[in-house]
C-alpha cells in the first residue's frame, strides 16, 4: 500500500507563498516596476473605455442633430400645406375640354388660375362651406403645427449641445418628449392628408359625379406624405 504523507507537502506550499508574498513586497518598493507591470495595462484599459464612451456620445449627438433636421423640414412642409391652396385640383377627363383654367381647392381659400399664369382666389366665406374632409384637414394640421413646434423648443432645452439643463437624465427625458411631440405631429399630418385624398379618389371614380366636378390629387398631399414621414423619422431619431 502506497502511503500518502500530507504533512510533507504543507511545507512545500507555504515556502512557495512567502516567495509570492516577497515578490510583491519586492515589487511594491520599486513603483517603476510596480507601474510597468501592471500600471500601463490598467491606463490603456482606461483610456480604451473613456475612447468608447467619447464615441458613443458623439454618435448620439450627431442622431440627435439629424432627428432635430429632419423634424424641423417637416415642421416647415406642415407649414407649406397649410397655407398653399393645391389639396384638390380640377381633372381634365372625358368631355372636359375646358383647360383655360385651372380650379384649386385649399384649405382657407379656392383659386382659379388661368392658362395665361393670372390667378385669383377667395376666402372661404364661412367654415361650413368647407367639405368635411377639409373643414378636419384644417383643425388636425394647425395641431400638427403646433405640436412640432413644442417639440422643436423641447428639443432645444434638452439637447445635448446646450447648457439649458444641468441634470443628464433630466434632458433626456426632455429630448424623449420632444420625440414624442414630433411623432403625434407626423401622424396628425399623415391623417390630415390621408382624409381628402381618400375622398378625391373616391370621387374620381363616382360614375353619378360629373366630370367636372371631379378632382385630381393636389402637390399639398404629395408635400403633406414626405413631410409626415419626416416628422415621424425625426422624431424616432430623438427617442432612439
């Protein structure tokens, strides 16, 4: 039987710790030694963290700018819509030959532009000789308007190239706000154009509607899709 002496072998591992323990005490008496051992690995690790974090919060950054951009065009195409007449326009189909003049349908005035670039327009005399679908267009798009605009302050007090917040969390939560401002407006304004467009397609197709009073798609719902699409982009971009 082969005898196993655990005695023998506790002297053996207590001289190797005192080695250890020498080797450090060694070590710590000259701090070059101690600073190229292990010293220069610690700062590079450190300084390879600080770079990520430098990065990062330049990438936020700069999706930050470009959220803000994109919802400040689209801000400015909501604004576009809401003032210029052309959500609706005369369709010259069938036995409608009658191309001196054009008719344009907005939502505060109707406008009649003639083959020779002269265009005269009129005020809606009152809010119910709007249709429906405009007479909604217009109370969703001055919301959407003002909904981007809260937005763009929020999003100038909580960004990160400004000083107008001290507290890190705190503008952020005001730039997740801003997000939100800038998504309702987008859907606010996809909506808004959405409405006549449904009804002019609609209508186009009416075989009991004459051809005369049938409508085209106007360039504001055309303005109105990519500027909700921008909207709802930017804001994403802020709340990412």
């Amino acid at each position: 039987m082969m005898e196993v002496h655990v005695g023998a072998t506790e002297p053996k591992t207590t001289q190797r710790r005192g080695l250890f323990k020498g080797h450090l005490a060694v070590i710590k008496n000259f701090p070059i030694v101690e600073e190229l051992l292990f010293g220069s690995s610690v700062k590079s690790g450190e300084a390879r963290i600080e770079k990520v974090k430098q990065q990062t919060a330049m990438a936020s950054l700069g999706l930050q700018i470009l959220g803000i951009g994109l919802a400040v065009l689209g801000w400015i195409g909501n604004i576009l819509i809401c003032m210029l007449p052309m959500w609706k326009v005369s369709a010259f189909i069938g036995n409608n030959i009658v191309v001196a003049q054009s008719i344009w349908e907005g939502l505060w005035m109707t406008c009649v532009v003639q083959s020779t670039g002269q265009m005269q327009c009129k005020v809606y005399d009152s809010l119910l000789a709007l249709p429906p679908d405009l007479q909604a267009a217009r109370a969703m798009v001055v919301i959407g308007i003002l909904f981007s605009l809260f937005g763009l302050l929020l999003s100038v007090v909580g960004g990160k190239c400004t000083t107008c917040i001290g507290d890190k969390a705190a503008k952020a939560r005001v730039a997740i706000s801003a997000g939100l401002f800038f998504v309702l407006s987008g859907a606010l304004c996809l909506v808004t154009v959405s409405l006549p467009a449904n009804t002019i397609i609609k209508d186009f197709y009416n075989p009991l509607l004459p051809d005369a009073q049938r409508r085209e798609l106007g360039a504001c719902l055309y303005v109105g899709w990519g500027a909700s699409g921008l909207l709802l982009i930017g804001g994403a971009l802020l709340c990412y």
